[in-house]
C-alpha cells in the first residue's frame, strides 16, 4: 500500500463536523418538536403539575417501576456475561447469544403474549410454581411490569456487558491467567475494570427504556394504578387534546433521564479508554475447573430457558397459522401480503439500520476529535435524546412545522425510515462506544507518527477490530426498526402494511391465528437477521483467531 | 450490502401505485381494519370506483382518534377529501375542528337503534360494546352488570383503558349511563375483579383473552359472529346485559376543504347501499347501517339482542368525559 501525502478525509474538522452536525440536527430536531407544541398550545401551568395527586402518583410510579426494571436487569446481566466470558466455548453459546440479541427487539404485544404463556395466570410457570413449589405467582401489577423489563433488557445489557469484558486488555487477562487468580480476584483485577466504563452509560440506557415503557405496562400492570409518563401524555393529546400537559410532562420526562445520561456521561463513558493491544487472549483459569463448569452450565441454562420459555410459547401458538402463510393451496408458496410486507419492511429496516450505524459513527468521532469535554458531553447526551422525547410528542412536533409536506406515501416511507435510524442510533452508539475507544494510545501515536490519518486510519486500525461490533450494532439498527410499530402507525402508513403494521390489522379484525404466525415470522426473521450480521462479523476474524490464539487449543480435560 | 439496500427501497417506492392524474382521487383517511386486504376497504373501492370515474385511495392510520387528531394537526391544508372510522366518541371533537362539512345525504335508509340526524356526520356501521366469555371456562357467566359487580372477586374480567382504547371508553359510558353518579361506587366494587386494563382492545384479546386468562372480556356484541362464520367455533358468545348495552356508531364525512366535494358526496351516498354495507357484517364484523334484508349473514341471528340500546349523545359525551374520567381515575387508584 502506498500512502499518498494527504489521505482522503484526512483534515481534522473531517473527525469533528459531521458528527457534530448530526448532534445539532438532534438537537434541534427535539427543540423544534417539543418547542412547536408548546407554541401552538398556551404555555403550560407548571404549578399544576405538582398540585394534581394524579401526576405526582404518575411521575413517582414511572421512576419507581424504572429503577427496580434497572436494578433486577443489572443483577441478572452482570453474572451471566462474566459467565459467558469464562466459558467462552460450549455447545449452544452462539445460539444463546443469538436469544440475548433477540429479545429487545421483538415487538412488545408478541413477547407479552409469550410472557403470558409462561407467567400468566394459565401459564406454564405459574402451574409449575403452584403445583410443585407451592408458590402463588402472580403476573399483573409491578411483578409484571418488572419481569417484561428483565426479559426486554437484561440480555441486552449482559450483551454489551460481555462484549466489554471480551475486551479487556489482554496483557491484563494474561497476568491474571498466569497468577491463577480466583474469581474475586479476577473480577477485581480484570472484568470489574473492563465492566465499570460501560455500566452508567448502561444504567442510563435500560433506565429510559423502562421509564419511557408503554404498552407493556398497562398490558400487564393491573390498572390505572400502573401509569407511566407517556400513558399520561398519550392521554393528553390524545385524550384531552392538551398540548400545552403534554409538552410539559414530556419536558418533565426528558429532564429526568436527560439528568441520568449527564451524570453517566461525566462519571463513566469518558473513562473508557482502556489500552489494548491486540496479543492472543487468554482467558482466565476461574472457568476451568469441574465445578465452575457445572456452576456456569446451570445457572446459563436457567437464564436460557428464561428466554426460551416464551419464545417456545411464540412458536407454539404460531405453527397453526403457518399453515395458510406458508402453504396457501396446499403448495409452497409464500402468501403474497406476507411477501410484500417482509419486503417493505427490509426496505425500511436495511437502511435505516446503516444510517444509524452511520450517523453513530461520526458522532463518536467526532467525540474523540476535540479535547474540550463539555462538547463530547453534549455530543454524548444529545444522541440519546431520541429515547428520552416521547415519539408521539415529537412526531406531534414536527407534524405542527412541516404541515403541508408530510403524509405522501413514498415520502412517509423515507420518512418512516429516517425515524427509525434516529431512533436506533442510541442502541448502536451504545455498542461502538467501547470497541471504537479502545484503541491504545501507543497504536495512535504510531498512526499519528506514521501519517495513517482519515480513510487510511478507518481501514486498517479501525476496521479490523470494528468488524464484529458493526456488524452487531447493524443487526441491532435494523432488527430494532424491523420490530417497530410506532413510528409507521404515527405518521400512518400507506394502503400496503410493514410486517407489525400486518401483524395489528389481524389482530384488529379477529385473525388470530394469522396474527400469531406474523409474529412468528417477525421473531425467525430477526432470528436470521441476528445470525446472517454475526456471520458476516465474524468470518474473517474467527479464522485469524484460529491460527494464532490459543483460546480454541483443545483444553485439558479435568473430569 | 449498501446497494441491496437501496434498490429495495427503490422497488418499494415504485411499487406504490402511481396515481394517473387524468381522473379525480377520492383520499380517505380511514382506519386499519377498514383498509385491511381482508377488510370492507378493498372492495367497497373497487365497487364505488366501477360507479365514478375515479380512483379512491386510502391513507391508514392506527384509529379513529389519531384520524381526528391527524385532521386537527393538518387543518385545512389536509389531502384527506373525506374521513372514515370516526365514532360516536370521537365525532363532537372533529366537528369542534370546523373542519367537515354538512352531507347533504338521504339518510332515510338508515336502520339503526336509534333516530339519527346529524347534518355532518353519516352512519355506515353500529354494534353493541358486550363483554364476551369463554364458554368453556365460565358456563354461567354473569347476566348483568349488577350481577358482575356483585359476583366474587375470583371472576376475572379484562377491560381497556378509557383513555387509550374506545372500548374502554364505552364501558365508561356505559357505567355512566346505567349508574349515573353512583358509577364511581360501582366502579370501586368492580375493581378487585379486573385483572388488569390493557391499552387497546387487541393486547386484551389477543395476548391475554385468547390465551385463557381471564374468562371474560370487554369487546363487542358481534365479535361472536366472526368466531362462528369465520373460525366455525361457538366456544366465544357475548353476554346479554338487562341493564341494555352501550351503542357505537361508525361515522364518515367530508372535509370542508377538499377540491372533490361532489365525489365525496356521491361516496357518503354510496356508502348506503348494499354495494357498500354488504361487506360490513363478516368484514367489518358490526351491524350494516341499513337494513340488508336477506343478505345479513345467518350467524347475526344468533347474536344477543339488547334491552335498551344506551346512549349519550356526542355533545354530552364531550362536556363531560373528562370529569367522568378523573372520577374513574381517582375510584380506580384510590
């Protein structure tokens, strides 16, 4: 390879400007959205926010159902990834990988209707519960809630959390290995290290996710008791057509997880600049022995069937309807509305998960290229926001300030997919963060020494160790737009449905049993999703690490 | 990758029909079990298009409230030539937009419970909010509101949400109706037996109902007949209340600022005839809005007949339904 003297994309302000221009973009999106409703509205009377019983029973119930979602889901993921890194190869881990990535992204009215399956009052747990153990369980009211939360995040945050731990620095997992450390002693020296730059930024993460939850939890929360902040701003708009009670609790809403993601953004995420160089791994003597093995095998195979059980339950009640999706005449052939629907929505999905991927990128570069941390914080912070402004405000927003133009149908569809890719882009920045800031000071001042600036850089420092969590975070982007309902169902679709979009219209008119094999479709196909982007990630770097790490050397055998 | 992506997208995007300029489009703004491949919509199009010289399109949103609000935020620049899928719920606030226009219809075709005589607003199908059992689990299902507020708190029933779902909305009216100023009492009694009050009729029905949660649930009197004709299976019956049932009315009208009123027009009159309601009973699964004589399915004859159709009319419902809803509210949280 010959360098030329200026590389493409090699100016500084190339590292900085995009990402900082999407910032602002985000910024200015959520300002214009939030600003056009209380504009259009009268200001909004603040002190009755804190005089209405009501709204204070609201605000405290979101944050209370939130942070106990966090806590449990943190408590589940944090064992299961260090298991997971010490065991690093047994029959199924892929495939359990694959469930972890799964569950965030399936739509919330299928995972319920498997969560109930299994949980619910005539679920197969709660008959086991019952019978055997003599325990009465049940799943409506904050027990619900909570479950669906853990079964939505705890995989995805012991994904991430795996994913850092995996990249520890080796030359401290091989001191470690070498000193035959215990697991305390591990865990101090190596995965808390590893672990602790990602866990607020996480915290945060699963935090707006639970305090921004809608459907499931009045699904399963038993009553009016049970009210998030966006059941009461649905309600206002909606409801009451209130936009001025609307904007406010969103602005509520977004002061509260907007001040978690600045306390996450100043104690952890600008920490994660851990050295490493790329050495064979070694992975610790802790997973070794017999014991642990059997330890590890056990409680990975409880957390297992945790995910399995509903998605069992999914399939089950799927297969009936299969029949007439897949075999219309008797013949193969795949039912034509099904067809088109998965098309359309790959259509949407495919591309708005690379334009979220994309757009993640440059703000993370764009956080590396300036040394001033008030502008990383910002930067950080403002890539959230997505989460944080609930959609139906938002989408209120901007429908009040591109009156005329909207609602085309070829317009709706970029639209639709513009959205989407905004609103998987605090997923993926969440998954490049680590890998991208991992790069060791040394390797930089080489680079910087050697000239390898702009695309070169990209190509041949970045890449080759971005490859997996790209492809992870891309499976991600597009899985995440693939399962969603709201936005299509916000701006309205045209006559030809998404797949979610299909799957609500059967539901609405009774087809039930087509409407099961949707979801069932919807689940396989995320399923394939997952698999053929891990695929695609991991093809080369697997057969490097083949030949030189001695990770995949036959162990010694110890029973 | 990149590529495959976008030239998806690209089929997709031209896969939407171009629209031929020479005739007129009739855009509806409508909801999506009326659109639906399987719904009313595609062939009541393909009728109403045989009898004009034009193309009628439909433009889905999630329900009748977000076709009002959708109305409301795109006032009078709106494409929408004619609105379909609003209720008797949601008609006094899209009247309030000023935003519709009279009909000018012959409504005397109209066969409904009650007298209907709006100027704005067209009837093109009814039904009665009904709580509907699961035989199988519950033989004797309370045959009464006051008999299922006074039945044990082990009998579960499934609601939904006033706020969020229009069912849900009904059963508070209804309530209203029957118990006027003792509802909130009455709700308070029936708290212990809801199991829990879901969002929109569909996560109610479909992740919870049919799953054999609770034997009873909030939905509509005709909701058996689609069961029965459709799925062959007699397991779900609504049951009929003495106290009478709350009635629903699905509306359409015109938009004040469409260019294609006269089309709109002719469309609101089409929408009573047997061309257009004859698809309502098994595709819509509620009651045509005029009398179909032969043609009403023979499952609609097992369905329950009301006492006493109940029912506050739209203005009323629109005074009071936010007071009515923070009594709900305060009975249910209390």
């Amino acid at each position: 390879m010959k360098l030329r003297p200026t590389a493409p994309f090699s100016h500084p302000a190339w590292r900085l400007l995009p990402g900082l221009g999407i910032a602002s973009a985000l910024l200015l999106l959520a300002t214009a959205g939030l600003g056009a409703l209380l504009w259009e509205a009268s200001l909004p009377d603040v002190s009755q926010l804190w005089g209405s019983r009501y709204l204070r029973t609201v605000i405290t119930f979101t944050v209370w159902q939130a942070f106990l979602s966090v806590l449990l889901s943190l408590l589940v993921a944090v064992p299961v990834a260090r298991m997971l890194a010490r065991q690093p190869a047994f029959p199924g881990r892929g495939g359990l990988l694959r469930l972890m990535e799964l569950s965030l992204v399936l739509p919330s009215i299928v995972a319920v209707s498997g969560l109930v399956s299994v949980y619910g009052r005539q679920g197969w747990f709660t008959g086991i519960a019952s019978d055997w153990l003599n325990v009465s369980w049940n799943i409506y009211g904050i027990n619900g809630i909570v479950l669906a939360h853990v079964f939505f995040n705890a995989p995805l945050a012991a994904r991430i959390l795996l994913q850092a731990i995996e990249s520890a620095p080796a030359s401290q997992r091989r001191a470690a290995a070498q000193l035959g450390l215990g697991r305390w002693w591990y865990w101090r020296a190596v995965e808390w290290p590893a672990v602790r730059p990602v866990l607020p930024g996480l915290a945060a993460l699963v935090f707006t996710l639970c305090f921004t939850s809608f459907a499931i939890v009045m699904t399963l929360g038993g009553g009016p008791s049970a009210t998030t902040i966006e059941v009461a701003i649905y309600q206002a708009l909606r409801f009451e057509f209130d936009g001025s009670q609307a904007a406010l609790l969103a602005v509520v809403q977004l002061l509260i997880c907007g001040f978690l993601w600045w306390l996450a953004a100043r104690y952890g995420l600008t920490a994660s600049l851990l050295p490493d160089r790329r050495v064979a791994s070694h992975s610790s003597r802790a997973g070794r022995s017999f014991w642990s093995r059997l330890t590890d095998g056990l409680a990975l195979g409880v957390f297992a069937l945790f995910l399995v059980m509903p998605l069992a339950a999914i399939l089950l009640r799927g297969l009936p309807g299969m029949g007439s999706a897949f075999f219309p005449q008797g013949s193969f052939s795949v039912n034509p509305a099904l067809l088109d629907a998965t098309l359309r929505s790959l259509a949407i999905a495919l591309p708005a998960g690379l334009m979220s991927v994309g757009a993640a990128l440059l703000i993370l570069a764009s956080g590396t290229a300036t040394s001033r941390s008030t502008i990383r914080r910002v930067t950080d912070v403002t890539a959230y926001l997505p989460l944080m402004i609930p959609p139906l405000v938002l989408g209120t927003g901007l429908f009040l300030l591109f009156r005329p133009s909207l609602g085309n149908s070829s317009e709706g569809l970029v639209l639709v997919t513009l959205i989407n890719a905004m609103m998987a882009l605090p997923f993926v920045l969440q998954m490049l963060r680590g890998p991208l800031g991992r790069l060791d000071s040394a390797s930089r001042q080489q680079a910087d020494q050697l000239g390898i600036l702009g695309w070169y850089r990209w190509r041949w420092l970045h890449w080759p160790r971005m490859r997996r969590p790209l492809a992870l975070s891309m499976a991600y982007g597009t899985g995440l737009s693939l399962g969603d309902f709201g936005v299509i169902a916000l701006f309205g679709s045209p006559g030809q449905p998404t797949l979610p979009v299909l799957l609500y219209q059967q539901l609405g008119s009774y087809r039930v049993d087509a409407a099961a094999a949707t979801g069932l479709w919807l689940v396989l196909l995320l399923l394939l999703l997952f698999s053929v982007f891990n695929l695609l990630g991991a093809s080369r770097l697997s057969l490097r690490r083949t030949a030189n790490s001695p990770r995949t050397v036959q162990e010694p055998e110890h029973a | 990758m990149l590529t495959r992506a976008f030239t998806l997208l690209f089929l997709t995007l031209i896969a939407v029909p171009a629209f031929a300029q020479s005739t007129p489009t009739l855009t509806i703004y409508t909801h999506p079990s009326f659109a639906a491949d399987w719904g009313p919509g595609p062939a009541v199009k393909d009728a109403f298009e045989k009898t004009c010289d034009c193309q009628v399109r439909y433009v889905v949103l999630s329900s009748g409230g977000d076709i009002l609000q959708r109305l409301r935020l795109e006032g009078k620049s709106t494409q929408a030539d004619l609105v379909l899928g609003l209720d008797t719920g949601t008609m006094e606030n899209s009247r309030q937009t000023g935003l519709l226009g009279h009909h000018e219809t012959d409504l005397s075709a109209l066969d409904l419970p009650i007298n209907w005589q709006d100027p704005v607003f067209v009837p093109y199908d009814w039904g009665y909010f009904a709580f509907v059992y699961d035989t199988e689990q519950l033989p004797n299902p309370p045959e009464s509101l006051d008999a299922l507020i006074a039945a044990p708190d082990d009998l579960k029933i499934i609601i939904q949400d006033p706020r969020t779902s229009t069912p849900g909305l009904g059963l508070l009216l209804w309530m209203r109706h029957v118990y006027g100023d003792q509802a909130s009492a009455m709700w308070q009694q029936l708290k212990d037996k809801i199991l829990t009050t879901t969002k929109s009729w569909s996560d109610g029905y479909y992740s919870l109902f049919m799953s054999g949660e609770a034997p009873l649930i909030l939905s509509y009197s005709t909701s058996p007949a689609y069961h029965m004709a459709v799925d062959n299976t007699d397991r779900y019956q609504a049951v009929a209340f003495e106290e009478g049932h709350y009635l629903q009315v699905e509306v359409a009208a015109l938009v004040q600022s469409s260019d294609h009123k006269e089309l709109a027009r002719d469309f609101l009159e089409f929408m009573l005839t047997p061309d257009f309601q004859r698809h309502i009973p098994l595709k819509n699964v509620m009651y045509p809005a005029t009398d179909l004589g032969d043609e009403l399915p023979e499952v609609f004859s097992h369905l329950i007949q009301p006492s006493e159709a109940r029912y506050f009319d739209p203005k009323t419902v629109t005074d009071n339904r936010r007071q009515w809803l923070n009594e709900w509210l305060d009975a249910m949280t209390r």
